[in-house]
C-alpha cells in the first residue's frame, strides 16, 4: 500500500496551524477547573490511594491498597499519577486527573494525524473534532480513571502501524509494539488485545499474509516482551509464590473469565448487548448520526479509501466483540474504539459536504434530534426534584443544571442548522462549542456542588475530627478508598459479619466506618451509636464509635432524632 495524494508528515508535521489550534482547544477543554471538585467514587479515590500507597512505601512495581497487593490492575497509570504529582508537588486531585487530560488532548492530535495520513487534512480535522467533543472522552478526560491513558496507547499503535504500512518503513513497528507493551502496562490483556486483534485481523480477510508475517518478525516484538516481563518478573520477586499464579494468570484473565478477585465486583449480570447502548449514550452527540456518516463513507469511498473504511470498522467491531464476549463488562473499555468511529463519522461528514445537497437532511436531522434531546433534558432538570432521592439537592443547583443544558443545546441546535446548509466545518465547530458549554459549566459550576453527595472528604474529616492517636478505625464490608485517601490512613477491613465481631472484640475504642444497608442486614446488634453518616443519594456510610464518642445519641437500630 502506497500513500498516494495525501497530506505527508514531516518533522514540523505537529508545527501545523490545525495541529496548533486543535491543542489550544484541548486544552481549554479540559484543564480548567481541573481540580477544583473532589475525588469521585467508584474509581477515582482508589487510583489516588493507590498512588499515594505506592509513594508512602516507595514500592512502585505492585500496586497496594490498604496495604495489601492490589494485582487487579497494571501499574502504569498509577506511575503517570506519582509523575505528575512530583511536578505538581502534590499528590492531589489535579494530579490524579491530568495524565487523563493529557492523554485525550495527545489522543485527539494521533486522530487527526490518521485522518490525514488515510484521507485529507480535511477529514482528519472533522474527525478529531467529533473525538474530542463525544461526551465519554470529554468526561474521561476530566477524570482519574484509566481509559483515556489506555485510548492513548491504542490510537499511538494504530498511528504507528499505519505508517509503517503505508510508508514501507518497518522500524515504525517498533513503536507499535512499545505503544502496546505501554498498553499492557496500563490495563494487562484488556490493552493488549484490540489493538493487535484489529490489525491481524483486518491483515487476514484482506489477504495480506506477508504484511502479517513482516509484523510479526520485526523486533519490536522483543520491545513487547522485554518491557511486559521485565515489570512481571520484578513484581513476582516481590509478591512471591503466595501470589505467583495470581498475578500472571487470574487477574490478567479475570475480565474474560470472570475469575480472580475483583471480578465478583463487576457487573457480571449485563447482558450481551450492553456496550451497544453504552456506545450510543456515550458518543453523543454523534451517535445518532453515526449509521448515516458511516453509511455515507462506504457508499462514497473509492479505492484505498474503502480500503481503510475497512480497517476502521474492523476496529471498532473487534473491540465491542472482544468485550461483549467478556463476563465482566465495563464502559470505559470500548473507548479505545473511539477514535475509529470519530475516523468514519468525519470521513462521512467530508463525503456528505462533496455531494450536498443529496445528504443534508441524512447529517443535519440526527444532529438536531440531539439538541432537542440536550434542552429536553435541561428543561426537565427542575422537575425531577420532586423524586425522594433528590429532594437533598439544593433548588439553586437544579437551575444551574437546566441552564447549563440549555445553553448547550443551542450550540448543537446551531450546528445542525450548519449542516443542513451544508457548511459541514461550521456545523461540526458549533456542535462542539455546545459541548465544551456542557463539559465546562459541568466541571466548574456543578461538580463543586455535588460533593456533598459524591465526595468521602466530609467523612474522612469526621474520621480525623473523633480518632485519638492510639484508636484504629474498621470499614464493613468493603473498602471506602476514599476515606483512606482523605485521611492518609489505613483501616481493618471486615468483609463478613463474622470478621466484623473478631474486630470488634480486639478493640474496645473502635471507629467504624460501614455501608448503612449492610448494617441493617446485622443479625447481631453492634454496641456503638452512629457519630455521622454520608448525604449518599442512596445507600451511603455511617461512622459509628463507642458509647463516650457522643454524649447522648441514638443506638444502632433506633430511630434518629
């Protein structure tokens, strides 16, 4: 495959004026405000905590958590968390969340680099647009979760490989291998197999056996290997033969398997088609107009166009097929796919501008649909105060919401009417100031306020305020890692009602933190009285201690006053 007439990548590629500006709004996107709410359950304090275990014991090859191994994830997001707090000083909720916004701004320039290198600058700048504004990438890029570390890696193998092929230059597999190995790093199998399943087998039903040969003899193989085993056999020596079969075999195998320890955590009870809804939320504002663009794209491809259409849907396919065979299913892993449907809706978009007016109404409907739907949603906010489990929520914040909303919608609403006159570019860039309005006023004006309800920092300060220097505090019946977070402190876990009494009895001045259901569900009463307990929209923590914590208070079980 030749790279025929297409925009070439010199060594001042990344100087480019789309280049410059596509940084400039990454950027704006998603660092302001970046910090400015607090750590977000159920991923984000555990990251943080695991960061912060790992440079308290300066143990940075296995991760722990509450002072135990904690070999259910790779370590490398958690070394780019400890990079980014030795910068920042602190190991806070900025830096927790900046390796995610990083990687979505570097993830939405790799996009525009493939757009250009298998289509036209054109296409590339249409595509990493819709990349950037899709709300699951700007929501994973504001947040201390992994998927927008391991987008990264994936998009970095896919680019690398694409011009290894298309520029005859096999030393460019070498970082297609390095990008996977950092995959593997970051999310163990999970990060490994889509992008290599996508490329093999694309390389496969094309007949393209002696590329997939040349592949797999290059020694970025070796990269692969010496990066991945270098860190395994370093953390076997530390974990030891007790853990030997569980780092290298069940936890790596549990998201397909459903084994090792945290897969009775998951939600092993989603059905098949799970990410095909999740997609379809997640994509917005694009998902609806995602089967017209793509269809457009097929039907308008020419030659290595549709060549390369191939490869995209492949990905994408490989990647939902992959998880939707997986017991265990999570959102966040089919966002790797991501920058392939980006890929096929701004080729589409590039295709339907060509031949309008013959495709307005197929790209600018869809488009509209979802503005109606964002200012539906914003005028509706207000009423949904009248559900018990929101009635907490301050009126104030409702209205902020609604607004927020509403403002959005407007500026996807403009870009559908872009659309259907046919100034696609105009379209696109409208629909993403809409979104940025959503993302924005999300992080700045709303998150700070749902704190209250999200956040364990208001727990962990009533931890502090009641434990004396020679008192140990309990969780029950799992982890909070919040708290430990919050507190710099570890706590005795009691996941059974059985551990839970063995804790009681070794401590006559015990703090307790557990889940308000699990309490209630006790077959024997506990002789503490609850101290605090969490605004949790639903089932929350209470902090429960001895008789002298609180001067008069209700026990267990009695009604509060």
């Amino acid at each position: 495959m030749t790279s025929g007439n297409r925009d070439q990548e010199g060594p001042l590629a990344f100087l480019d004026r789309e280049r410059l500006l596509l940084l400039v709004l990454g950027l704006v996107l998603f660092l302001p405000g970046l910090g400015r709410h607090d750590l977000w359950n159920p991923d984000e304090p555990r990251t943080a905590e695991v960061a912060r275990e790992m440079a308290e014991t300066a143990n940075y090859l296995v991760p722990q958590l509450n002072g135990e191994f904690h070999l259910e994830e790779q370590p490398l997001h958690f070394w780019a968390i400890s990079s980014m707090s030795l910068l920042l000083g602190r190991l806070d909720e900025t830096a927790v969340r900046l390796p995610s916004a990083l990687a979505a701004i570097a993830s939405s320039l790799l996009v525009f680099s493939i757009g250009a290198r298998l289509f036209s600058k054109r296409v590339a700048w249409l595509a990493a647009l819709v990349f950037i504004s899709s709300y699951k990438v700007l929501w994973q890029g504001r947040a201390g979760q992994v998927g927008m570390l391991l987008t990264l890696w994936t998009t970095l193998a896919i680019y690398a490989w694409i011009r290894g092929t298309l520029e005859d230059r096999p030393r460019l597999f070498m970082l297609f291998f390095l990008a996977i190995g950092l995959a593997t790093l970051t999310r163990g199998l999970e990060g490994l197999l889509p992008p290599v399943l996508a490329v093999v087998l694309f390389l496969s039903i094309t007949g393209r056996g002696r590329e997939l040969r040349r592949l797999c003899r290059s020694p970025g193989l070796l990269l692969w290997l010496a990066a991945t085993l270098t860190w395994l056999l370093a953390a076997v020596a530390i974990v030891g033969r007790a853990d030997f079969a569980n780092l290298l075999i069940t936890e790596p195998l549990q998201p397909f398997f459903a084994t090792g320890s945290s897969a009775s955590h998951q939600a092993l009870s989603k059905p098949w088609h799970y990410y095909l809804g999740t997609v379809a939320a997640d994509f917005l504002p694009w998902s609806l107009l995602f089967p017209t663009a793509a269809s457009i794209a097929w039907s308008r491809a020419r030659g290595e166009a549709r060549h390369w259409m191939l490869f995209l849907l492949t990905w994408a396919s490989v990647t939902v097929l992959l998880f939707s065979l997986s017991p265990v299913k999570r959102s966040v892993n089919v966002l790797t796919m991501f920058p392939a449907l980006a890929l096929l809706v701004g080729f589409g978009l590039d295709r339907a501008q060509v031949a309008w007016p013959r495709f307005k109404s197929a790209t600018a409907i869809p488009v509209l649909l979802t503005g109606v739907l964002i200012a539906a949603a914003g005028i509706s906010v207000p009423l949904l105060q009248a559900r018990p489990e929101l009635a907490d929520l301050d009126p104030a914040l409702a209205r902020s919401i609604a607004v927020i909303l509403v403002l959005g919608s407007f500026g996807v609403l403009l870009g559908s009417r872009w659309l259907w006159l046919g100034q696609v570019r105009a379209g696109v860039d409208a629909t993403v100031v809409g979104m940025g309005i959503l993302i924005l006023g999300a992080a700045l004006i709303v998150a700070p306020r749902l704190d209250t309800f999200k956040s364990a920092r208001p727990l962990a300060a009533q931890v502090l305020a009641h434990l004396e220097p020679d008192q140990t505090f309990g969780m029950y019946p799992r982890l909070e890692p919040g708290v430990l977070f919050y507190t710099h402190h570890l706590a005795h876990l009691a996941e059974s009602e059985g551990e839970l009494h063995d804790l009681m009895a070794e401590s006559d001045s015990l703090l307790l933190i557990a889940r308000r259901r699990s309490l209630s569900d006790l077959e024997q009463p506990l002789p503490l009285v609850e101290i605090y307990r969490d605004h949790a929209l639903r089932d929350g923590w209470s902090l429960l201690g001895p008789d002298d914590e609180v001067p008069t208070g209700p026990t267990l079980g009695e009604p509060r006053g």
